[in-house]
C-alpha cells in the first residue's frame, strides 16, 4: 500500500457546463475543541500526515486548523481561538463532529449562484483569499443541521493537484516540520484512499425533505433506498436513502429514526447533538480491508465488536448471492470485519466506535469488490453489536 496520491474514482459523467459539476471532495471540516491535540490523535490512530497548519504563529487569530491528510482524503481540524468564535459554540453543542463537507468546483461563485437559485440558503458569502501564489476561492451553502457544504475554486499554486502533491493547502498555510509521526505513517501506512461515502442524521420525518434538497439544491439523485424493514432489530430501526451527485463522486446517504421498541442509535445520536442533524459517519475506502484494518487496530483504533455468532451464517448469505470472497475468511473473522454481498459484488467494512466521548461521530473503514451498496444484510448484525454499545453507555 501507499500513501501517494490516489484519486477519487473518476467522474462516470465528463466535465461539463453544470457549475455545480463537481471535480473532488476537496476537504471534510471538523470542529475539534483542541485542534492540536486532534490532529495527533487522527494522526497516530488512523496514519494521516499532520500536513499543513494555521494558528497564532501564521498570524491566524480566531482560529488554528490543522491539515491532515492520507491518499485523497483532506481532514481541516479546526478550533476556535475565542468562546465567541463559531467553532467553540458549536464544539460547545455538538462535541467534536463534521462541519462542513466542501467540493471543489470550477467556479465556487458560480456554483453558489446556482445552488441559491435553486432555493439553497447561504451559510457564508463568497471569500476570496490570495497571494503572489496562486487563489482559494470559497462560498458555502447551509443543509441540515449546522453543517455547511462549501464550494471551492482553487488556481495557481493552490490548485487541487498541487495540493495532492503537497502544495500548501491555501494562503496561510505553513507546513509542518519535523513531527517523527509523519515520518512513522509514511513508513507504516494504513492505506485509506478517498472518501467514500459521508452519512448525516435528521430527524424524524425529514429524511424526504432533506432528499428533495439534495436533488433540487445540487443536483443529486436517489442511488438507493432502505426502510425499516430492512434495517430493524427487534427494539430499533432506521431508514435511509443514499443521494449521489451527478457524477458519483460523492455519495451522501440521510438516516431518519424509526419506531422501534427501544432507542434507535440515530435517537440517541440525535440526544448527544443537541437534538440538531449532523453527519453520522465517514466512511473511508482502502483498497486492502483485512491489511488497512489490521494496522489501524494496532494503532488502537477501537473498533465495533461484531459477535462471533455473526461468522456462522455470513458465508451462507454471501455465497448465495454467488459471489466468494477471495480474502481469508479466517482473518476477517479474526479481524471481526463484516462482508455483505449484492448483485454487482461483495463489500468488506467495519465501523469504529464513536471517535469522541459524546456518542455521536465515528467512520467506517470500507473496501468494495463490485457491490457498490452500503451493506444492508450486515445493518441487523450490526444493530445488535451497536444496542450492545448503547447498553453499556446506559442509552437503550
Ligand atoms: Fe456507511
């Protein structure tokens, strides 16, 4: 594996006249209540690369951001430096969690332009930072919750495949020298690619709504559907429905609670946000499950407990859908991966625990071989392993 620069899967549509046509995922935003101290986390757990940063050294005085950075995925850890600054009142609420999902774009006014007159709402106006190097040009729309999606235009020095190749990030930006875990990641990757797939949480009854926003606000479509019938255990229930842009670069499924005999993990998410939507879980995507697992549990990585009653019937349910799974099956069990299969293939994944204390954000370590859906056989194993966690935190 390699932490070089690794594409996105390239967009199954060319480029085309749509300003709200999108060329990448340019960067995930998190609100951390430490930034500095996250960025280690991130960074000795999940081998990112502490890449760029900005804060009181770099003349940054309301915030400090840290860039981290593995294969083509972009994490900005960002703190506030003030108890008034939008970041600290939101890590007030929320905990630590995603704040923004931001594309690149050919032209972030443009795309802005469209998305208001699509009838989307302006979380910010268009930014336009600069220097003797290159533009970043910025402009945000508000979806549900606080979480924003900003569309960015980049140019000269500044442009996506030069920040791939380890170009400074935006004007601001200074690189970061000397960190021996740098040096450690880029000797023991974890092989984790680009994102694949990015969940939020709305309440209940307005998982629809938040549909109709993603068609008609930025162009998305409906790429799959569940109902509780499909993703139930005895006591609780979600359903989703997975929007997809245009050109399937990005995949953004919506979780609304169903009625359940006991608390559904998207209730309880909802109880630790401040009863406010936001995004569930990243799902990240490697190539090599059973090798990008295995170093990230070294790393102490804690991961969802999938009961060992689990292995006795996934073969069974993966072979009938006649797909074999070339991987060691003695590892995955081992490794307490999950598999589930469709029509197109079959899919490796495993959840994390939630990544802070507040029950609420987490990722998804995701490999796919063919099946591009989101592992709905493995919802009612999962269920069970999660009402076990929900126990334990005393949320059931
Ligand atoms: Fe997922």
């Amino acid at each position: 594996m390699s932490t070089a620069r690794t594409p996105s899967p390239a967009p199954e549509t060319p480029a085309t006249t749509d300003p709200l046509s999108l060329i990448d995922v340019d960067h995930v935003r998190l609100h951390v209540g430490n930034a500095k101290q996250a960025a280690l986390f991130y960074a000795h757990t999940f081998g990112f690369q502490v890449d760029q940063y900005q804060d009181l050294t770099t003349g940054s005085r309301d915030e400090a951001s840290y860039l981290l950075k593995q294969g083509n995925i972009r994490l900005l850890l960002t703190t506030g430096l003030h108890k008034d600054s939008v970041a600290q009142q939101e890590v007030m609420r929320y905990g630590d969690g995603v704040k923004d999902i931001a594309v690149t774009v050919e032209d972030a006014v443009a795309a802005y332009e469209q998305a208001i007159r699509n009838g989307g709402e302006s979380a910010y106006e268009p930014v336009e930072r600069s220097d003797e190097h290159g533009s970043v040009v910025t402009a945000g729309i508000s979806t549900y919750g606080r979480v924003v999606h900003s569309f960015v235009s980049r140019s000269g020095a500044y442009d996506l495949d030069q920040v791939k190749d380890g170009g400074a990030f935006a004007p601001g930006f200074a690189k970061t020298e000397g960190l021996s875990v740098n040096v450690y990641n880029r000797q023991n990757p974890c092989g984790l690619m680009y994102v694949d797939h990015c969940v939020g949480n709305v309440e209940e009854g307005k998982m629809n709504h938040w549909v109709e926003w993603y068609e008609q606000v930025l162009g998305f479509r409906m790429f799959k559907h569940f109902d509780d019938a499909d993703i139930s255990t005895e006591f609780s229930a979600l359903m989703s429905k997975v929007m997809a842009s245009g050109n399937n670069l990005i995949k953004m499924p919506i979780n609304e609670p169903a009625t359940g005999k006991r608390k559904s993990q998207i209730l309880e998410y909802l109880e630790w946000h401040d009863m406010s939507p936001g995004v569930q879980h990243l799902a990240l995507r490697t190539d090599d499950e059973l090798t990008s697992v295995a170093a990230l549990r070294s790393r102490g990585v804690d991961f969802l407990m999938i009961p060992d009653t689990y292995y006795q019937t996934v073969w069974d349910r993966v072979s009938a859908q006649g797909w074999e799974v070339r991987e060691d099956h003695e590892k995955i069990r081992d490794l307490g991966i999950l598999v589930d299969a469709d029509d197109e293939g079959y899919l490796l994944q495993l959840f994390t625990k939630p990544l802070q204390d507040r029950p609420t954000l987490f990722f998804e370590i995701i490999c796919r071989r063919g099946s591009q859906s989101f592992g709905k056989g493995n919802f009612k194993a999962l269920f069970e392993a999660l009402e076990i966690e929900q126990e334990r935190r005393g949320n059931l």
